[in-house]
C-alpha cells in the first residue's frame, strides 16, 4: 500500500472513531473501511472479558450475526486466544495450511484461499482484545506491511475504548456527585433544618407543610433578612417537584430593561447585544419550580406579561413570535406593601391576587424572642467550625444584649453579627466586647446607655463577676481562680456592683 494511501486510510480511520460515543458504532464502521481498503473479505474485533477469561467477538465484517453471539474463546486457543495470551501479531500466508486455525465462526468453507492477520489491542501494558483480518490470498500482497497498518489500528481503537471509558467514568461520577447534591440540598432544606421554636415559626412550618406537597402559586412576605429565600428552597425540595429545577431570580438586581429577557428569554438580534438566542428562567425552570424574590419591583410591562405566565402557562421571547408552553410552579416573596403599590398604581390588582393565593407571611426577629438564642447557638457552632476556634457559649451580659436588641436586619444581621464575634473572639466564650457597637451603645435597642470610661470599666468588671460565680456556681474561692486574682478583690467588686454572690450557691 502505498504511503498517501495509508495516511488517508487513517485519517479516515481516526475520523470515524471521533464520530461516535457509540463503541460498537465506531467499530463497526472501522471494520467497513478497512473492508473498502484492505481488500478485507471477514474482519472482527474480540475483546477479553477479565473476569471470565473468555474472548468474545464484539463487532464483526462478513460474519453472520448467530456466530457472532455464539462464538467464544478461552485464553490461548487458537490464532486469535494465543495473540491475545502473548499480545505479539500473526500474519499467516494461507490458512489452509494452518492446523491452529480454528474457523469457529464457519465462514471459510470457500474454495478461495485465504491470508489472516491478527493484532493485538492493548491499554497500557494489558491485552484487552485482538484485531483480525481475512484477505485474499496474494502472494505479492506484503503481509508486514498489512500487519504494521493493522497494529496502528489496533492502537487507535486502544485509545478509542480508553477515551470512551474515561468519559462513561466522569459520567458516572457527574450521576452520583448530582445525587450526592441533591440529597444534601434536600437534607439541608428539610422544614426541620428551619431553626425557630416559637409560635409564629410553628405557624411558618405548618403552612410550609401544607403547601409544599402543591402546585399552588405561594407569595412569602416579611421584612429584608427574615428568611424567605429559606422558605422558598423548603418548599420546592419538599414538593413532588424537587428533582427538577429550581430557578432563582432578584427582581430587584436587575435594571429593568432586563428583566424581561432574564424572565422569558430573546432572540437573536432582538435588541442591540442580543448576538445569540437565549433561554429565560422560565423555559430553564420548566417542569420545576422558580423563585422570584423581590417580585414589588418589576416594571408594569414585564407585570403584564408575567400575569399571563400565571393564567396561560405560556410566553413569547423578547423578539419572538413563537408561543412557548411551560409547566412553572411560582413562588415569589416580597418586603414591600403589596396592597399599598396597588392602591398607588404601582403594582397591578389582578397580578397581586394571582400571586396572593396561598400567602406566607415571615416574623421579623424582634417579633420571636424565643428564637434568637436559638439561632446564636446554631451561628457560634457554625463559625467557631468554619474558623477552628473551640468557643461553646455567650456569656450572660453578652447574652442579654442580644436579646435586647431589635435586629433592624433580622436574622441576616444576626448571623453577620455573630460571624464577627467568633472572629474577634480568642477565648472560649463570647463576651459583650465581642459584639458589634450598635449593640453595645446603640440607642434604639436601649442595650447600654452612652458610658464614662470609669463606668465602660465597672460594667466589664461586673460581667466577668457575675460570669465567673455563675460558672462556679457562686463559689467564690473558685471564681477569684478564673479571674486569676483574689477572694478579697472579687468580694469587694461583688459588695461594690451589688453583686450578692451567695444567691447563686
């Protein structure tokens, strides 16, 4: 074969392997253009089931399919087993006057006289098949040269399966890293994990748990930092929707020239930068769920066209005229009077009372005491954990200035607050120093009142005082050891602040 021949032999070989995730497909069409080539009579691929040491015929040119199914071979038996056994390529002239050719497949009863050339195909330094080849029997057909194509083939298919293999493992591992992610989105978002204990919150939960299991529209309300994107990823992994997908969208991040695009999507050339066609949340969302927080703050156009999502389930891209069905469940959630913006024309009626059918409504932290320290807790083990830090509790001052404060920022400005503590903190607990200033001397939460220096002084010694005998159990001996300083300095401290350090014997 002459040497332009071979390179487009290749070149057409190497094409047809890239053409196809398909094994069998690639092989196949291997086996057809070797045919065209080699003046290739029967070829077929075998590859080594490691378990059973059995040879099998995966793909096969000029055999019929029963003797593809039915043939096997043990490791070592004939041309085909022995190559594979020592991995070295056999080239037989004729195989007439071969006694170790086996014909298991009964396709060389012909007349015809017949040259068989076999190669292995190796991964490494393992054998994992063999590559054969009936051809007429020429006597200037140069069986090296035919052997030397083959074993380039050979390695090219070598590569083909390492390649496939290599894909069908990350495919794999995408499979299970997806699952393993779902499942701790759906632990993490469990009604359950939704820290709160008081009446309001077992209220939430209850509605949560109503609504979830649903395909009803559900509007949440509260204030900035309440938790409402909790609620909403709660109800979508709780529902019979939570294998699909949950699209989240801020209403309010957007200019809203924009939204619209973002929401339904545009065509290309649509509007001056649309350079491709894109998807909308609501075509990414289909069969799942989308969130679409800060709902008060989209224009009145894009207000048209989404109330129409909620009636139809259809929309159009920007730019489009096709009309696109779609299968959404909505939930939205908003810290804005809704029933004012409509009243002010700012937000449409009919849109608030499609959005407004199964109502959520979020305290804001002021309004559930009881959680707070609740929620501190979970804060400091989270943080002291990210951070390395052994912290385990709050000290008494610390806790009462928490509890007194009106959290303007809820839950969300807790937790900040909180972060911060665990950072400035080296001790193994969280003082009043700790805590940010709007809680120490901030006048709204009436937490400390302006303070002298000398009266900053004795407000920090109190603490450490009534921390230490509530640590000791109001031992006295034991609480000057903390403080690493006398009995007779606690006692006269104590006497000074009007700490009576016996009533907590």
């Amino acid at each position: 074969m002459k040497k332009i021949e071979e390179i487009t032999l290749l070149y057409e070989i190497s094409k047809a392997l890239s053409e196809h995730l398909d094994l069998k497909k690639s092989l196949y069409k291997v086996l057809g253009i070797l045919s065209n080539s080699l003046n290739m009579i029967r070829g077929t691929v075998t590859l080594l089931h490691p378990l059973r040491d059995e040879i099998v015929i995966e793909v096969a040119h000029g055999v019929p399919k029963t003797a593809i199914e039915r043939v096997k071979y043990k490791l070592g038996e004939g041309i085909t087993g022995r190559v594979i056994e020592t991995g070295k390529s056999v080239a037989i002239p004729k195989i007439s006057e071969e006694p170790l050719f086996l014909d298991r497949t009964d396709t060389r009863k012909l007349k015809q006289e017949l040259s068989f050339l076999c190669v292995p195909i190796t991964k490494g330094n393992q054998v994992i098949g063999a590559l054969s080849v009936d051809r007429p029997y020429d006597k200037n057909y140069d069986l090296g040269t035919g052997t030397e194509i083959l074993t380039v083939v050979a390695t090219m298919i070598a590569r083909h399966v390492i390649n496939l293999e290599t894909i069908h493992l990350e495919k794999q591992q995408l499979r299970e890293e997806n699952q393993r992610l779902k499942g701790e989105l759906e632990n993490k978002y469990r009604i359950n994990n939704i820290i709160g204990n008081s009446n309001k919150m077992r209220e939430v939960f209850q509605m949560i748990s109503q609504v979830s299991k649903s395909n009803a529209t559900v509007l949440i309300r509260g204030e900035s930092g309440t938790g409402k994107e909790l609620v909403a990823n709660s109800i979508h992994y709780n529902s019979r929707r939570a294998k699909n997908p949950f699209v989240k969208m801020n209403c309010a991040a957007l200019p809203a020239n924009l939204i619209e695009s973002e929401l339904f999507g545009h065509e290309k050339g649509a509007f001056t930068g649309a350079i491709r066609q894109k998807l909308g949340k609501f075509e990414l969302a289909h069969k799942g769920t989308i969130f679409l927080d800060e709902i008060g703050s989209i224009s009145l156009d894009v207000q048209v066209n989404l109330l129409r999502v909620l009636q139809e389930k259809e929309f159009e891209r920007v730019g489009g005229h096709k009309t696109i069905k779609t299968d959404v469940r909505i939930i939205a959630a908003t810290n804005k009077n809704l029933e004012q913006a409509v009243e002010e024309g700012t937000f449409r009626g009919d849109l608030y009372y499609r959005l407004n059918v199964f109502p959520i409504y979020m305290p804001p932290l002021r309004e559930r005491k009881t959680d707070i320290l609740l929620l501190a807790d979970h804060f400091l083990e989270k943080y002291a954990t990210e951070n390395g830090k052994d912290i385990r509790r709050f000290s008494t001052p610390a806790i009462d200035m928490v509890v007194d404060y009106h959290w303007p920022g809820n839950v969300r400005e807790l937790e900040n607050c909180i972060e911060r503590a665990v950072l400035l903190c080296e001790e193994g607990v969280i003082h009043s120093y700790h805590l940010p200033p709007t809680l120490q001397t901030g006048k709204e939460s009436n937490t400390l009142p302006d303070q002298s220096l000398e009266e900053a002084i004795a407000s920090l010694e109190r603490e450490m005082i009534i921390d230490a005998l509530k640590n000791t159990r109001g031992n006295i001996t034991q609480s000057a050891k903390i403080l690493k300083t006398t009995v007779r300095k606690v006692a006269y401290k104590a006497k000074k602040y009007g700490v009576e350090y016996y009533h907590y014997r």
